[in-house]
C-alpha cells in the first residue's frame, strides 16, 4: 500500500473529523436549508422560504461532530485494516485502491449514520416548518424533537435510515476515491515528493470541492428521495402539511417522477453543488489541516 494511505491514529481522526464536520454544518446551514425546501412536497414559499435559513441548527450542533468524528474513524481504520483481511491482498495494490477507499468510506458511512440520521430528521423537519401551529411556527430543534417522539416514537427519528445510507454509500463510492486520485494526480505534478503529504492545504481543500460537487450533482435524485421520507409523516399523523411516502428510495424516486417529472428529481440540485462543493473543501481541508497539527 502507498505510504500515503496509512490510517491516522484513531484520536487524531476523531477530534479532526468533529472539528471538519461542526465547521462546514455551521458554515453553510443555510445552504441546506434552502436546499431541503427546494425538494420539500409543499413547495419552496410553503416551507419557508428564505425565511428562518438557521431553523433546526441545533440539531445539527448536536449531532455533526459526533458523526463526522464517526465516519473518519471508522474510514481511517477500515482503509489500513481491509487489506490485510484474507482474500482482500489486491486492495494493497495502486489498482485496488480505488475500490478500498469505497469500501472504507461505505463503513464510515454506516457507522455515521447512526448518529446522523436522527439529527437529520429533526434538522429537516425544523427546516420547513413540519410542526407549525399558529405561535409555535418558529420552535426550533427541541420542539421538533418532542413532536417526533410524541407521533412516531423513538423509531420516528430513525426513520430514512436506509434511504440515508443509500444516498451516502453512491456519493461517498464516487466522492473518495476521486478525492484520493485528485490528491495523488496533483501530488505528483506539483510536488517534488510526489507524495499527498506535501501538498497545500489550498491543494488538498480544491480537491475536496471538486469530488464533492461532481458527487453532489450525480446524487441529488437520491438526496430528494432522502428528503421527501424524512419529511413524511406515519399515515394516520395528525400534522397534515407534508404528504406521505414510502420509506423505500425507489418507491419514492418512481412517485416523484411520476407524480412531479423529471425535474422535481433534481430540485435543489444547484444549491447541493454549491452546499457540498464549497462545504468539501471546508470538510476535508479542515480535517486535513487538524491532522497535521495534531501530528
């Protein structure tokens, strides 16, 4: 395996992936949240808006450092130890490595979702005003919070796990490994190392950006499939605003299409671009620059 590719010790990855993942939520929240009442059932105006862009960001303080903190650890980790697993030897090679970043970043996407999820749901149901009802339209994450648990329970905040990973794991297949590759490409040509450790954090963030807004674009039918079952409600709910769909991606990818068009697949495909490819360069140029002050 390249020298490059060694996993970082797990507490540098952990407080690098916490202080990645709080930067870029906080940064570009409202972003999200135009974006979330791009693809909502109600409509853009019925949301929101631009009104209240910072509605359900305490949820996300909550959770984001936790599940960036998640997600980097277990990438860090499985990237050094899948290689040695029997059976997986060609994941030591510069062929294999594309396929090991995938690997790795689909666990670490598994392992974040478990925490991200619920703040997900709460942050997306802040966002449009799921709950609004009369003086208490503007509550923020903790009023959303007891709603879910009052009309769903527990499971209420789980709910869109598997369309969360199924979005994540085909973003993060396309994000990583070009984000690795770019590192590598750029490392070779500007650098008289040839190695990813002597590039500029400026180098590294660029990188970031660009795998971010190709995998942003190329994802964004799932990020509205994402959206609408996170949104939706049990049938039998007593808040009546969003409409109720599947808690399968394909299910409602084929209704939103048949429904809506083609167009509606990728509502709020503009400001995910710019959301994820501005908020990669933030998200792994800050985790890169943790690590080398950590080290």
């Amino acid at each position: 395996m390249n020298n490059d590719d060694r996993a970082k010790p797990v507490t540098t990855a952990l407080l690098s992936g916490a202080a990645a993942g709080l930067s870029v939520d906080i940064l570009f929240f409202p972003i999200d949240t135009v974006k979330t009442r791009l693809q909502s059932s109600q409509g853009f105006w019925s949301s929101g808006g631009f009104s209240g862009v910072y509605r359900g960001l305490g949820s996300v303080v909550v959770g984001s450092a936790p599940g960036a903190a998640f997600f980097f650890t277990s990438y860090e980790t499985l990237k050094t130890r899948l290689p040695h697993l029997p059976g997986c030897d060609g994941l030591r090679h510069e062929r294999g490595q594309p396929l090991l970043h995938m690997l790795a970043a689909s666990g670490g996407e598994i392992a974040a979702c478990l925490i991200r999820v619920p703040t997900e749901v709460v942050k997306s149901r802040s966002q449009v005003s799921l709950y609004a009802d009369g003086q208490k339209q503007h509550q923020g994450s903790l009023y959303a919070l007891r709603q879910v648990i009052a009309h769903e329970g527990v499971r209420g905040l789980y709910r869109g796990f598997g369309s969360t990973v199924a979005r994540e794991i085909p973003f993060t297949c396309i994000q990583f490994p070009m984000y690795e590759r770019l590192k590598l490409a750029l490392a070779k040509r500007k650098t008289t190392s040839g190695s990813v450790q002597d590039l500029s954090l400026q180098a590294t963030a660029l990188c970031g950006s660009l795998a971010g807004s190709v995998s942003a674009a190329l994802t964004t039918p799932l990020d509205v499939a994402k959206t609408r079952i996170m949104l939706s409600r049990r049938s039998g709910s007593a808040v009546p605003s969003e409409q109720v769909y599947s808690s399968q991606i394909l299910p409602t990818i084929r209704r939103v299409y048949t429904d809506e068009g083609l167009a509606a697949l990728f509502s709020g495909v503009v400001p995910r671009t710019l959301w994820i490819g501005l908020g990669g360069a933030v998200f792994l140029g800050v985790y890169e620059a943790s690590c080398r002050t950590l080290a």
